[in-house]
C-alpha cells in the first residue's frame, strides 16, 4: 500500500481553502464584539410596601420641614437679577434673550438699570432662567399678571406672589431625593444606606441656602440633571445602548445649562467606571478615558462660557502666599458643619490666612493625614467609601478657591456650595455608622439601633431645618441674621443702608425721615469702614447729608472719601458745596475747581457742578450749568434729563412757596 495516499485533501483547491477558512476564522474572532465585563450588580429594591414607604415618607418630610419658606418673600441679593427684576423673565419674547444673550444685549429693554457692560445677566443659566419664565407664565394665564411689569410689580399690585417659586424649589429638592435614592441602589448600595443618607441629606440646616433661596434654585436643577446623567451613564455600562450614550450627554448639557459647577461630572464618570468593574487595570482605564472625553469637551466649554461671562474685576482679597491654605480650610469646613450646624449664616466671615500661623496649617496637616489614613485602609472601607469620598472632594473642587470667583470678595465658604458635595459626604457619614454597626453591634440589633441614630439626627436636624427656612422670610431677615453671626459682612450692611435710604424717601413723616437716613448714613459708614476699596458708600452718605442738609456732616464724609479717593472729582464737588454752605467761600472755590480740573471737558465740568448746586437746593445756580453743559454738549440725554429732574423740583420748591412752607 502507497503511504502517501490522499483522500480528502486531494483536491488541488483543498488547501487554499482550508487556509482561507483559518483566515477568516481568526477574523471572526476579532471583530466578536467582547462579552461584557461584569460589573457590581445593582441593588434590588424591597418587595410591595418596603419598596415605596420610604420615597414617600422622604418626600412628605421634605415637604413638611421646607413648608415655612413657602410664605417667604424674595431676599435683596441675587433674587433682584434673576427674578423679581429680571426683565428677561416676565417679557413674553424674553426667552430669546435668555438663550441668546450671552455676552451682549439684543435690546434695551432686558437691561437692567446700570447693568455693567452692556450685559443682561452676568451669569449664563438658560435653564434655570427659562423655568423661571415658565413659572410666570402660568401666573400670566391664571393670575392675570402683567407681562409687561416685573415680578416684583405685580407682587406690590396683588397678582402674585413668591409662594410659587418657592414650592417648586421644595417639590425639584424632593425629587433630587427621589433620584439619588435609585441612583445609589444603582451603584450597588445596600438599600439601607441608600435611604439613610438621602434622608438626611433632603432635611440637613445647610441645605436651607439651597432650597430657601429662591435665586439658589440652579443648584437643585443643575443636581437633578447631573444625578440623571450618571444614573443614564450607569445604564449604559450595563446595557451599552448607543441612545443611552447620547442621552447622558444631553443631560451633563441640561446640568451645565443650570449651573456650571456640574463640570466636575466627567471625573466622577471616570470613579463611577472603576467602582463598577472594581479595575485599574490600563485597558479600563483607557477604555474609561475615551467614554469621558466628549463630557470632557462640554465641560471646557462650559467652563470658557463661564469665565467669559462671570469674570469680572473684582478685589479678591487673596495673595498667593495664602491660597495653598483655603483649599484644606474648605474641604474640613463643611464635615464640620454637617456634624455641628450651629452658627450657620447666609454669608460667612471671610478668612484671613496667615502663611506664619501654625493653626493655618493644621488644616493642611489634618487633610494629609486624613488622606494617608483613607489609602492605607482603603480597602476595608470599601469601593462606595472611596466613591463618596471621590463625590465631595470631586463636586467641591470648582469652589476650593483654585480660582477666583466673585463671591470670594465676601467668604471663601457658603452653604449653598454645600449642595452638590452633600451627596458624597451624607453617603460617607451613614457607610460610618453602618459599619460601626457590623463592627461593634450584635447584628439583630445593630439595624435598629443604628436606624435609630439615623431617625434622631433627622429629627433634630429637621426641626432646626424648619426654624431655619425663616432667615429667607425677606431681605430684613436675611441681613439680619448675617450680621448676628457676621458682623464684618459689608454686603449686609450696604444692603440693609439701600432699604432704609428708600424707606426715607418715601417716608411722609420728617423725623421719621431724617432718622432712616441717619441710620443708613450709619451703615454705608460701617461699610466704608471694612471695605476701603470701594467708593459707593461714600457715595451714598453723602447724598443723604446733601438731601438732609447737613452740612458739618457732609464735610466731614467728604473730607474722609476725598483723602482715601483723592482722583474722584464728585468728592471734591460734595466738598465744595459743604464748604459754600458753612461760609467758607475761598475753599469752596478751590474744591470747585479741583473738581472742574478732573472733568474729561468744559461740559462735563458745568453738569457736575449743575448737580452739586442741584442737590443742596441752588436751583438758579444749577439751571445755568446745566445749561451752559447742554450747549457744549447738545443731544446728551443724561444732562437732558437732569434739567428735566431740575425743572421738576423747581416745580415743587414753588408749590411749597405759595403754600406758605
């Protein structure tokens, strides 16, 4: 018998063919989609009542504990420019201007009274602004409001109200609570710890400034959406549906729209990735890095729209010797304040870092430890510690005082940056006492006592949440309670001096007058006194004693505001006249030309000084500047329209005349 016989493979074709089939065989094995890697399952909620009872018992404790702030009005800070003032919000066209106008104004009529800039708004929040919009519609519709008066308009002529705007922040809070429920049960924690840490995240006293406040609402919308991102995102690494893909975008877009805090979303997609594959290995972590990037690019942009919009020149009062010491300061001021909420303020005092102070740099040190402590027992405190850790440092990043925002003129710390971080850090404070729990406890015990722990701080944190919606009641309440706790807050004082100013002016009664504007006097004063900056109170006393004519005093505030702004020839102007008006002619004249020589021109020269004379009652005086002004500078609308305020008051000084005052 041959020993080189061939059967099957005897065809000349056979082995192309077999070489093919390997060929296309190892191709197959390349292009198979790979099996899904397994991930942390979710948790699966209770069966029947166990499953809905504490959603429902979390959202009627919320409604119960935020009910007082539904009788609030509006406050005097940021509430003005987003709301009650806000032209873009009762216009029926003004939804373009909110989408629009970012870094211009399309028309004069969303402008705001000297709107710096040129600028409707100085922050770029479409959303929350459009829900704004939203909301007065429906009182347009049901409350017949006028849609070409403010909110606060139609407040004062009985249309509507500040219960509304206030409702729907308390209804959106309860939802957030709602979501992170089902979005921590979708990151695998136990049920337990789920609703422990939602529950006192929805009622702790810090989250007042948030919820209370009705111009603090893009921190719960901007929350919603950045919690529906991740949870999409999630749902996405378990499903790998591309629809699930584009959806998360457009929901980190939506959070980016409400507030641009919600930057920091593509590095918790990054940590979410690895608590889920419980991986570090570089194929994940390349795989993670290239999910992120286009979140990564909304977030740059966002970030440039926002340093655009909001970048204004500002006194930060911060060297660079002590910002290495905020960062630490921050990040151990809020636990602490968590744990403890006692003194807590709408504005905060602001810190005075001394690099030479060895207590400025324990919170440098305890930060280090505490970090060295976390990595070495990282692993028995588990992938959802080292996730919340991630969430509060993560989300707080934006606010540590890496860079300058224009809040930092006031206080490096505020409650309502508490928002965001409260998730991570509420998560860690139950993963504590759990496992204190599983440590310490008898298991048939440990659950109820330690859901016992959990109820009591609920409930002393809430009845204290409810006592605490009443700072927002007004402006007067709200500065009120900052300067009880902060006396050095300027913005507490110029705001309280604004409302008493007004009050005079309209007030009937003259001793009543002169003692509300004595009072703002005193305030602006107090403001001069902290901030030296900045010459607006100055400004303002010295109206008031012109008005008043008080003439010792305003030569002595003007004689303080010319020695601290010596180039502002308004103060030398405000000298003069209390100098003519004591008597004393020869410095009179000199402070006027002080005051002339600082003039841009001739005709800004005579407008001054037209107003000086205006404002201490020389209306012959005034009416002959003012006019020699309008000569030289003919067509100038603002001395127009000071010749038309002069011929009004001359129009009441004659009244008064023949009526014998």
């Amino acid at each position: 018998m041959n020993s080189f016989q061939f059967t099957d493979t005897l065809h000349p074709m056979a082995t192309i063919r077999n070489y093919k089939d390997r060929r296309q065989e190892a191709r197959n094995q390349q292009t198979t989609p790979e099996q899904p890697q397994e991930l942390i399952p979710p948790t699966t909620p209770p069966a029947g009542w166990k499953r809905w009872a504490p959603l429902l018992a979390i959202v009627l404790l919320v409604l119960i504990v935020f009910a007082p702030s539904v009788d609030n009005d509006f406050v005097s800070w940021d509430d003005d420019h987003y709301l009650f003032d806000n032209h873009q919000v009762h216009y029926d066209d003004g939804i373009k201007s909110i989408w629009f106008d970012v870094f211009t104004h399309a028309e004069k009529k969303f402008l705001r009274p000297n709107a710096e800039r040129g600028r409707v708004s100085h922050q770029y929040y479409p959303l929350v602004f459009t829900l704004y919009w939203i909301e007065f519609r429906f009182h347009v519709w049901f409350n017949d409001a006028d849609p070409n008066k403010t909110i606060r308009q139609n407040i004062d002529d009985g249309k509507m109200t500040a219960a509304s705007f206030h409702m729907v922040s308390i209804v959106l809070h309860a939802l957030n609570c709602i979501l992170l429920i089902w979005c921590f049960r979708a990151l695998g924690m136990s049920n337990w710890i789920a609703w422990a840490a939602v529950i006192l995240f929805a009622i702790h006293p810090m989250q007042v400034a948030s919820v209370a406040w009705a111009a603090e609402r893009k921190n719960i919308i901007s929350l919603m959406f950045y919690i529906l991102s991740l949870m999409t995102y999630i749902k996405l690494r378990r499903e790998g549906k591309w629809w699930q893909y584009l959806l998360s975008l457009v929901l980190f877009q939506a959070a980016l729209f409400s507030k641009t805090v919600s930057l920091t979303l593509p590095i918790m997609l990054f940590f979410t990735d690895r608590l889920l594959e419980r991986s570090w290995s570089f194929t994940s972590v390349r795989r993670s890095l290239v999910r992120v990037v286009p979140f990564l690019i909304l977030s740059c942009i966002a970030a440039g729209t926002t340093i655009k919009v909001e970048d204004r020149q500002r006194s930060i009062p911060l060297t660079e010797a002590q910002r290495p010491f905020i960062p630490c300061a921050s990040l151990l001021f809020y636990p602490s304040k968590m744990l403890l909420p006692t003194d807590l303020s709408p504005v905060y005092r602001l810190w005075q870092p001394d690099p030479q102070s060895l207590v400025w740099s324990l919170p440098i040190l305890i930060t280090l430890a505490l970090g060295g402590l976390i990595i070495w027992f990282r692993k028995r405190l588990g992938p959802h510690f080292i996730w919340a850790l991630f969430m509060y440092g993560v989300t707080m990043c934006p606010m540590l005082g890496f860079k300058n925002i224009n809040y930092f003129q006031f206080a490096f710390v505020a409650d309502h940056y508490f928002y965001h971080g409260a998730v991570g850090l509420f998560v860690l404070l139950v993963i504590c006492i759990d496992k204190l729990r599983v440590r310490f406890i008898n298991t048939e015990q440990g659950i109820n006592i330690t859901t016992g722990i959990v109820c009591a701080l609920a409930l002393l944190w809430g009845i204290q949440t409810a006592g605490y919606c009443n700072v927002w009641q007004d402006a007067e309440t709200f500065w009120a309670r900052t300067i009880e706790k902060n006396d050095t807050c300027w913005p507490a004082y110029f705001n309280t001096a604004n409302a008493r100013a007004k009050s005079a002016q309209q007030e009937k009664d003259p001793k009543e007058r002169e003692r509300l504007f004595d009072e703002a006097a005193e305030r602006y004063a107090r403001v001069a006194e902290i901030q030296t900056q900045i010459t607006q109170p100055f400004v303002q006393i010295l109206r008031i004693r012109s008005a008043q004519r008080k003439w010792p005093e305003l030569l002595e505030a003007s004689t303080l505001a010319v020695r601290r702004f010596p180039h502002i020839a308004d103060f030398h102007g405000f000298m003069a006249v209390a100098y003519e008006n004591l008597g004393d002619k020869d410095k009179a004249v000199e402070r006027y030309v002080s005051a002339s020589k600082m003039a841009a021109n001739k005709a800004n020269s005579d407008a001054r000084q037209g107003r000086f004379c205006s404002a201490v009652g020389e209306y012959n005086k005034a009416g002959s500047f003012l006019q020699k002004a309008y000569k030289l500078k003919k067509g100038d609308e603002t001395i127009a329209q000071t010749l038309k305020n002069l011929t009004e008051k001359i129009t009441v000084a004659r009244e008064k005349c023949k009526a014998g005052k």
